[in-house]
C-alpha cells in the first residue's frame, strides 16, 4: 500500500497536469461542401460498418456511409448519402446530397442533388433539383420553389 519512501499521512504524488503538446482535439471527419453556405455547423457521421432498422430523427446534418432501413427526418438540415450507403428510407431533410443509394421518397426543402454514381429509387420533391451525368434516378419529381422561400424564412 505504502513504500518506505511514504508514510500514510503523505498523498501520493500528484501528476502533473497536461500541457498543450498533451491536449486531445476531437477529429471531425471531412463532409461534403456545404450547398447553402460556408458556416460550420454541427454533423453526425454513420460509418459504412453500421446498420440502422427504426426512425431516424435529429437537429444536426447527417452522413450516412452504411445501412438504413426506416424514416429519416433531419428537421431542414442537410443529409449526405455516401458512396457505400444503402438507404431503403423516406426522408425529410433541408438538403440532400446523393452519392449512394436511396430507395424511398425524398423530400427537401432546399435541394437535392444526385451526384455522378448516385442513385434514387422514389419521387423526389424539393425547391431545387440537380442530377449529374451518370446518376440513376427513377421516379417522379416535383419542383416546388415555395420550399426554398419557406427555408430561407
């Protein structure tokens, strides 16, 4: 309990507390550029290794890497389907950027956009609207420009 160099009425010794060189800064990984802006704003990250069945809900924009199976509703920030993404979702989001596969309706109060690999399987309704060459994309869309005045406001 005590070494002979200390006796019970001594504490142990303190260690010294962390300089700058120790300090630990949480890493965000790196997002899509931002559709409407350049200010930072807080992001949540499903990796490609996760699975999802049930509602997905929040208040902060979302990349999804992995798999979904259920409704995601961001409350008008922005979703980011990656690359490895499968998402057999409706969801409800501000903006939404696709590199993935989504299979479900999409409804965007900004934009929606549907990158070169990108895929969407359901209607899409949204203010805006941009599908790149070589994008998959089948369904109905309904542009809605109220949507973007509504967001803005």
């Amino acid at each position: 309990m005590w070494n002979k160099q200390q006796s019970p009425a001594e504490p142990p010794a303190a260690t010294p507390a962390p300089g700058p060189a120790a300090s630990v800064t949480p890493i965000s990984a790196p997002s899509a550029p931002r559709l409407g802006g350049t200010s930072p704003r807080n992001s949540a990250r499903l990796g490609a290794g996760l699975v999802i069945k049930g509602h997905i809900t929040g208040t902060e924009d979302l990349q999804i890497d992995g798999k979904v199976d259920g409704p995601i509703s961001l409350n008008g920030h922005e979703l980011t389907v990656g690359s490895t993404a499968q998402l057999n979702s409706e969801i409800h989001a501000g903006d939404v950027v696709v590199f993935g596969k989504v299979s479900g309706n999409v409804q965007a109060r900004g934009r929606v956009d549907i990158k070169k690999d990108g895929s969407i399987i359901g209607d899409i309704s949204s203010a805006r609207i941009s599908i790149e060459d070589g994008a998959h994309f089948k369904g109905r869309i309904e542009i809605d420009p109220a949507k973007a005045q509504a967001a803005a406001s």
